[in-house]
C-alpha cells in the first residue's frame, strides 16, 4: 500500500460554546480527531446515555455556530460503545465540513437525538452471506454493521468491499478489519467470518479496478473463494457515490435481487442520503 499523503494539519475553527442547543439536540464534545490523508478524517465525540441508534443509521450533525447547516453521517461505531465515531471527507468550501476538519478534543458538537437510514439489517430477508459493498466514506456505516455481534448471528459470511482511488485512503477500513480480529468481544462472533476486500483505482495495489467492474467480472468472488452473486443466499447493503449506486442498482436488479425496507425487507438495501 502506498505510503499516506503528507498534509497540512488544518487551523483551529472558533466555535460559540454558549450558543443554546437547539430542541431535540444534544451537545456532545470531541474526544479524538484522526486525519488519515489531505481529504479524510474521523472523530470521536462523547455519547449521551439516552442516544440509541442501530448499527448502519446515520445522525444529524451541526456545529454551534449562528446558522449552522446540519448534515447526515453515518454513525461508524457499534451500538455498543459509549462513545461515537464518524468519518468524513473535507469538502472545500463546504458548509459543515469547512469546519468539521477543524476539530479538537473538548470541542462541542450538536447532534440531533433522532437516527434514520436504510443500512439496516432488519431491512433485510434472511440469508446466507451478507455483502456490504462501499466507496470512498461509504464504508463508515458498515463499520458500525461489522462491530455488531448481531449481524453474525444473521449470516454465515460478512464481507466488506470497499474502494477507493489509492491505498492511502484504505487506512479506515485496514484499521478496522485489525480490531474486528482482536476486539475481545467482537472477535469471538466474527473469528473466520468476516473479509475485508478492497480495490484502488488509481494506483496499483494489491487488486486494481473499480469495484464494479471486479463484481461484474466474477474477480471478486475468486478472491473471496465464494460463489458467484445469488438473490436466494445472498444479501446486499450499498453506500457510496452516486455513479456506483445508480450501476450496482441496475445490474442487480436484472440478476434477481429486490429492494427492501424497514416495513418491506428485501435482498438489496441501498443508502442515498449522502448523493443528494
């Protein structure tokens, strides 16, 4: 893997800590920041003990700030802990993350107290192998999939596919394959059950290509020693850009595989509060 950018770390953001929390908000402070590259971060920030979520839901995060937007991030940390995590790309100019990436521990942050999403496995039929396949930060959410026990109860098999345009960018997804194998309680449920496949598209690295184009040519399940995709087995949770979406739709669609929901579980979930 390619050794990570070399990057400026970001100036300091004046926050107004005395700023009332709006209604049906929480204030929260950060407790860590990482910058993996130029382009990508997490943080992690304290969690109120009546804040619940489940595993793939995203929330609704401001900054106190006059006029602050709020957007949605996936929530990138099991139900589980007591803290949560998310990971971001910087967007130059952008409302939020202009000053996202400015974080630093203590820091506050608002988050709305309600969750939502699609990524969730009770929109999902029962079946064999569970495939989450993301780009970019559309991994964040299956982190919090992948560190919940609950989901090897569920499948048999838990992979995660995720690409990127270089290794660097890989760094979110390596890290947290290393803790699935060695987190005391994780471990126990996913040992030998979860993969972790990734790909680069700009950089040569251990597998080259666009995802879809290594779903599409069968290179993906060699790698996996697995079979080929199956509506019947198989169960499928997408998150990334719109371009990936809009084709991994199509193409399983005409393979077999169904749209589901919360009220209507299917073989296929699709996240896309993230694409506009």
């Amino acid at each position: 893997m390619a050794e990570p950018a070399r990057f400026r770390e970001p100036d300091a953001v004046s926050l107004d800590d005395g700023l009332p929390t709006p209604d049906g908000c929480l204030r929260t402070r950060v407790l860590d920041v990482t910058h993996h590259t130029d382009q990508l971060f997490e943080f992690s920030v304290e969690r109120d003990p009546g804040f619940r979520f489940r595993a793939g839901e995203f929330a609704m995060l401001g900054l106190p700030l006059r006029d602050t937007p709020f957007r949605a991030y996936s929530v990138a940390s099991a139900p589980w802990e007591d803290h949560l995590t998310f990971y971001s790309i910087k967007v130059p100019g952008g409302p939020l993350t202009e000053k996202l990436q400015h974080l630093t521990p203590g820091d506050a942050i608002w988050l709305r107290r309600k969750t939502t999403g699609t990524l969730i496995c009770d929109a999902l039929l029962p079946g064999e192998r569970l495939l989450m396949v993301s780009t970019g930060t559309g991994v964040a959410p299956f982190a919090s999939v992948a560190l919940d026990p609950a989901v090897y109860e569920a499948f048999g098999t838990v992979v995660l596919v995720q690409g990127c345009r270089t290794g660097a960018e890989l760094q979110f997804a390596n890290a947290l394959k290393k803790r699935i194998a060695t987190d005391d309680l994780v471990q126990s449920f996913a040992a030998d059950r979860f993969q972790l496949q990734t790909c680069t598209s700009r950089e040569p690295g251990t597998r080259q290509g666009r995802v879809t184009d290594l779903i599409y040519s069968g290179e993906l399940f060699d790698a996996m020693e697995g079979a080929p995709l199956d509506p019947e087995r198989d169960r499928i949770m997408l998150c990334g850009s719109m371009a990936m979406l809009k084709e991994l739709k199509g193409y399983l669609g005409e393979s077999g595989f169904v749209e589901g929901s919360r009220n209507t579980p299917g073989s296929l979930v699709i996240e896309r509060a993230f694409v506009g």
